[in-house]
DNA sequence: CTTTTTACCTTTAACCACGAGGTAATAGAT
DNA sequence: ATCTATTACCTCGTGGTTAAAGGTAAAAAG
C-alpha cells in the first residue's frame, strides 16, 4: 500500500491532534498543513487520516466540533475538550514509556547465554 | 481487547527482535523474557506477537533459524541476516525520524489563527 | 475562463499486535 | 510417585488503525 509513513505511526495521528487542538481551535485541512509544520516534514497526514480521527475523537468527547462561515464558505473547527487534554496526558506518558524502553533496549548488551 | 501495551507499538516488535537476534541467537521462549527484561518491564511482548514475527522475518530472509538439541528438548534459535542487520538500521532511523518529529512537535507552539 | 488550491468527506484495503487457547516435556514440590 | 508450575512451541481470530485513492465543490490565481 505504499506508506508514507512507515512503521511506529499508532496512536501518533491521535497524539498529535489532542496536542494542536489542546492550543486552539483548528479546522481538517489547517491540521493536515499543521501537522507537517510543526514535525518538520518529517510527518505528513492526509485528510484519510485527519477526518475519520477527528469523527472518532469528537465521538469519543475528546473533541468538540463548530461551524463557523468563513466568507461564503463553511469549516469545521475542533478544539480539544477536558476529556480530551485527560487522554492527551494519559497518552503522553503511554509515549514516554515506549520511548524510553525502546531507548533502554538498545543500549542494554544482552548477557551471553 | 485489554491490551497490555496501548498504542505506539507498530513495528516495535520487530525493531526488539531484529536488536536482540543482532547480538546473539535465541529462541521464542527466551526472547519473551529477554524484552521484559531489557525494557525493564515496561513492554511485554507474549508469544502470540513473537512467533508470527520470527516466522515472518524469517520468510523475509532477515533471520536464520536452526534446530537445537538442548537436553531431549529441542529449541528453534534465530539469528540476524545481513539483511536483517540492513533492515534494523533502517528501522532504527525511521524510528528516530517519528520520535525526533514528535518530540519537536511538543515543543511548538502553534501561531495563533 | 481555466487551473490550482482550499476544504470537506467516504470507501476500501491491509496490516499488525494481541489475547486466548492448545500441546507437550521437564523440573520442582509434596 | 504424583501433582503442579514452568518451559517451550505454536495457531487462530479479532479488532483497531493507518492510509491511499477517490469524489465533490468553492474560491483564488493565472
């Protein structure tokens, strides 16, 4: 299927939308723009990924959704809810705790059997 | 599902194997423990991921397996390829890529509307 | 007036981790 | 001697999640 992205990409889409949307509100394609910005490239996310994770998280009350008209034309904006900044910190200490351990991991000389 | 190790796992489990089985070979069973153990127990990885990701990586020619007598017992023991070691460093920057992108993206504050 | 960019959204496919379960041999405990 | 825990191998099914590809339409740019 030809990721772009490859390996070690799970519950990253998610971590970083509650992080954006922890600072302001934000609508699908801003995010999709944001999101390469602010990891220097080195992540892109399409609107595949964007949207069915936005539905998910609003589902989830972790985000609130808004209309807003912007001239003639309409988007949706989502910020992050209280729900929302409890599972971004519950997630950010899942990430530190992989980190860490896939960073002790490769360090750590296994005793010969 | 219940899952012992929420998200951020994709590829985590063949970036521990192909590091162990470039140090030395093991088996299965030893390798369980051996991941518990250098990650200080902070991933546990049972033998329903690690099989089928021995027998896949095998296929992919990254591993070599050999049968061993131990006792009356025999065990199956890996061992890295080259090509396994070739797609560990691969692995290894693709790793460093998300973890240094999403680092960043912690620390960026994002510019107001 | 035509093309590119903005903006929204859905469908489909595939991957992959994981738990649960199953077998059998060996070692240790009673 | 017998029972239990541990060692060691393995398979199957599920479900979550990314991701590409496609589809619509408005607005800006050329």
């Amino acid at each position: 299927m030809a990721r772009t992205n490859p390996p070690f990409m799970t519950g990253v889409p998610e971590l970083l939308l509650l992080r954006l949307l922890s600072q302001r509100e934000m609508y699908g394609y801003e995010l999709v723009r944001q999101i390469q910005l602010v990891t220097g490239e080195a992540i892109k996310l399409g609107e595949g990924v964007i949207y069915p994770s936005l539905y998910a998280l609003e589902k989830a009350g972790a985000l609130k959704a808004r209309r807003r008209k912007v001239g003639a034309r309409e988007r949706v904006y989502y910020s992050a809810t209280a729900k929302g900044r409890k599972r971004l910190a519950k997630l950010e200490t899942d990430w530190e705790r992989i980190r860490d351990a896939i960073s002790l991991s490769g360090e750590a000389r296994v005793d010969p059997a």
